[in-house]
C-alpha cells in the first residue's frame, strides 16, 4: 500500500497521531478539534511556559476553557512537548507559528523557517507536513517544500505538503475551527488527497483547491477583502463627518438592500494579527514581481490613520470645554483590537494610548479581559471602572465595544465620551456629552464641537 494510501486509512480509522507546532490562538484550538475527532495530538511548542501551563491544566487561550484542556489531557490523548526529537512520531503535522511582519513592514517567516527545520530533522517516509501560517503565496513550495526534501525523501510519494489556512476567528461563538469549511491545496493532487483525508475527521466542511499557491491566496484575499471594506466604512465616517450626517444610519439604511451589499462598521482602525497584516505580505509578493497592490496600500494608510482620527475627535470634544488634551485625564476604554477577546496584539488602542500620553494626556485604560499592557518594556496596569473614576476623567475614550462593560453606567458617570464604536447609541443621554467619529444628527443636535 502507498504511503498516501496508509495515511488516508489510518484517518479512517481515526489511528493517526497529529503533530500540532504552535500552540498559539489557531494551534490549541485545532489540536483541540483533533482530539475530539478521535485522534491522538502531540503538540510542540518553543516556549516551555505555554507547554507547562497546558500540561498542567491551564489553558492560555480563551477559545479554550480549562474544561476543554481536561478533556484533551484525558488518556493523554493531548501531550504537549518542547521536545522537538518527538517530531518524528506524529503521522501528520500542522504548523501553526506566527507570521508577522519586520520593522518594514516586510514578512516574516523565520518562524515558518525554524518550525521546518525542526520537522525536517526528524522528517521520515510516511508523514504529512500542512502549513496553516498566514503566508504570502509561494512560501510553502520555494521555503518549505525544498528544506523538507533536503532529507532526500520525494514530496507526493515518501511525505506529502500542503497548505491549509486557519480560520478561527477568536471569540466568535457561531464560527469555531469545526464548523468553518476548510480549504486544503496540496503540492500534488495525492498531498491534497492526503490531508484533506486527515482533516475530514475533525473539520465539517473541507474544500479542496487545485494548488498550493490557491490555497494560500484564498487566505489572503479573504483578510484582504476585510481590510479594504474596512477601509472603505472608515473614509466614509470621515466623508459623514464632513457632511454632517450619522454614518451608522447610512450604512444600517444601506444594509437593508438585500443583495450586492455587505455590511461592515467603522472604528478606530484594525488590530490582531490577521488584517493588518496579511494584505502586507501579498504587497510584498507583488513588490517583487514589480506590481503595487493600490487597494491594499489605501485601505492600510486610511485604517492606520483612523488611531491619529480618534485622538483628533478627542482633542476637538476638550477644546470645546476650553481644556487641553496636555494635562487632561483620559480614560481608553477596551484596549482589546476587537470585542469580547483578551488579545492587545496591533490593537488600535495602543496608538490611541501613544498618541494621548505623547500630547500630555494623564492616560489610564479599562478593559474587563486585559488587566496589563506590556509594551516596550513598559507596564500598564488597568483600572477599575467605577462611577468615582468616571466622575474624575475629563474624557472617557471607547476603543473596543465589550458586550461585558456596562455602557449606560458610563454615560450616567462619565462627563464626555468619545465613542469610535457607536456603542452609546441608543442608551439614555443622561450626564455625558458624547461624541462619535462621524458627525451623528443625534450628537450634531446635542453637542456643538
Ligand atoms: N489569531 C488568529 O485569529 C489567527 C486566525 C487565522 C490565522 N492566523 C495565523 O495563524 C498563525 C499563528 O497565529 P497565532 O495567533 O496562533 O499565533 P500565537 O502567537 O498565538 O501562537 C504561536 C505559537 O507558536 C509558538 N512558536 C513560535 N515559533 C515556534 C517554533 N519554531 N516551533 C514551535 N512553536 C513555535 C509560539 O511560542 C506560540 O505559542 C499566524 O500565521 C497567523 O497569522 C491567526
């Protein structure tokens, strides 16, 4: 029996040990699902605090409870490892390890590079490699598939490679790693065969594309598509704000069209470590194939700058109580990129932050799932929002719209609010003037700034 005809029975017969590399938001997650497939998971990870933490039953991940960990850890049917001699054991393995971008906004994918290393050293006859990075397209035939093949053995007959995209949208609880289809494209058609096969198990919906470069666009048109819409809401707050009109009830209006149009809000700009930074990584593919992606390098300049609009809306709404953004105390509220999570990484808030502090601001920040901001070898720690504390800030800042903080307490406490999200819409106007990023007819009326 081929070695491609093994691993698809082996799958089948849910007798499969998964390697999970990266132990991060979309490894623990996956690994996760896996175990719940039937399999047995083996995850390795460089840092031995994430190893022993799991190990020991706590989860550092939020879409991941510690009564999932258990679960998991049950049997030893999940063992975490720093050890990366072990990567001989798996059958399969999925590489989940970041992708950021360097300083010039250039990718990075050293940590694709060391994770490959580490497999290629125990790389063996029989075994299936998916990369699941966010990556620019061409990184897993020209960085991977020749140091795996290095060893000697021959991609699509002795191991198989594929690309595979995670999808996990942390905090959404519709859309897990489960029930999101998943897009597999292979170095060969048996590469694809292969691990379309090991997924099916734990992953409803699997959606095979006819190459690895496919598999590794649709990833970075979907993200890019998110940012440019983005993008595209964010201008046209600036546009209502110049022409007066709420831009929230332009675009609930416009969503009622029930084809051709899809809603997306402004804000005050895009964190995490997808949509700022996947679109860069296409732009620099096709910087060097002498092409300038114009819809990615707009949507990042507009989105960028939203962070710069926030603070502007801030030093507008003081001036009209005759005081400065400099010496003025500032409360950020939500320092998470978007709702409902605990992750800061890109978040727009640390802009927000930068940009007050540096203009004077005495600058403090709640947020009910981030207790500390550590940046630059700097210590935030955050504050309790209460009425005491509102009551003593000159402008209160909403960053993220978490469904746990109580908004109306705000509005009842607070003297002015800057709110990027329209999250005080709707509630009783009682004590604090509030001010949205576009000119609402609700905010014209009532404040004059
Ligand atoms: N977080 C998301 O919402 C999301 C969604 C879809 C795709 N992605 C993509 O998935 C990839 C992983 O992102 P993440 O958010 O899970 O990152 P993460 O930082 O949460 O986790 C990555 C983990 O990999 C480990 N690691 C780093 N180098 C390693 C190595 N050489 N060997 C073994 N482990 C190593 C780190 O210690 C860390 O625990 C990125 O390419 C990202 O763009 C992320």
């Amino acid at each position: 029996m081929s070695h491609a005809d093994q691993l698809i029975r082996k799958a089948a017969e849910r007798d499969v040990l998964f390697g999970v590399v990266g132990l991060g938001y979309v490894g623990l997650p996956l690994a996760y699902e896996l175990v719940c497939a039937g399999y047995r998971v083996l995850g390795y990870d460089i840092n031995d605090r994430v190893v022993n933490s799991l190990m020991s039953g706590h989860s550092h991940i939020k879409d991941i409870s510690d009564a999932q960990l258990a679960e998991m850890l049950k049997d030893k049917r999940f063992v975490a490892t720093t050890d990366a001699a072990r990567l001989a054991e798996p059958d399969a393995i999925s590489i989940c390890v970041p992708t950021p971008l360097s300083k010039f906004k250039d990718p990075d994918v050293s940590y694709i590079v060391a994770a490959t290393g580490a497999v290629k050293a125990t790389l063996r006859p029989g075994q299936a490699v998916v990369l699941e990075s966010t990556t620019y397209p061409g990184t897993t035939r020209e960085v991977m598939q020749p140091a795996l093949e290095e060893t000697g053995l021959t991609v699509g007959e002795d191991f198989f490679l594929a690309f595979s995209p995670e999808r996990v949208d942390p905090g959404n609880a519709t859309w897990h790693t489960r029930n999101t289809p998943k897009v597999v494209g292979g170095v060969t058609a048996d590469c694809t065969r292969v691990v379309a096969a090991l997924y099916q198990p734990a992953i409803e919906t699997i959606v095979q594309v006819s190459s690895i470069e496919t598999a590794e666009l649709v990833k970075l048109l979907e993200n890019t598509f998110r940012s440019v819409n983005i993008g595209l809401v964010n201008e046209m707050a600036i546009v209502c704000d110049k022409l007066g009109v709420d831009v929230w009830e332009v675009i609930d209006a416009a969503a009622t069209k029930p084809f051709g149009f899809m809603k997306f809000t402004p804000g005050p700009g895009i964190g995490g470590h997808c949509i700022p930074l996947d679109p860069h990584y296409l732009a620099w593919k096709m910087r060097t194939l002498n092409y300038k992606t114009r819809f990615i390098d707009l949507a990042s300049e507009i989105n960028s700058q939203m962070p710069a609009y926030v603070v502007e809306k801030v030093a507008h709404a003081l001036n009209a109580e005759r005081k400065a953004v400099n010496g003025s105390n500032i409360l950020v509220l939500g320092v998470a990129y978007k709702r409902d999570i605990d992750d800061v990484r890109e978040s727009p808030a640390l802009d927000v932050i930068r940009l007050l502090e540096g203009s004077g601001a005495n600058v403090s920040f709640h947020d009910p799932y981030i207790p500390t901001i550590r940046e630059d070898g700097h210590v935030h720690e955050g504050v309790d929002l209460t009425a005491k504390l509102l009551a003593s800030m000159d402008a209160v800042v909403i960053v993220t719209d978490h469904k746990k903080v109580d908004y109306q307490m705000v509005m009842d406490n607070a003297s002015l609010i800057v709110d990027s999200r329209n999250v005080t819409n709707g509630l009783v106007k009682t004590k604090a003037r509030v001010v949205t990023l576009a000119a609402s007819t609700r905010a014209a009326a009532e404040v004059m700034v």
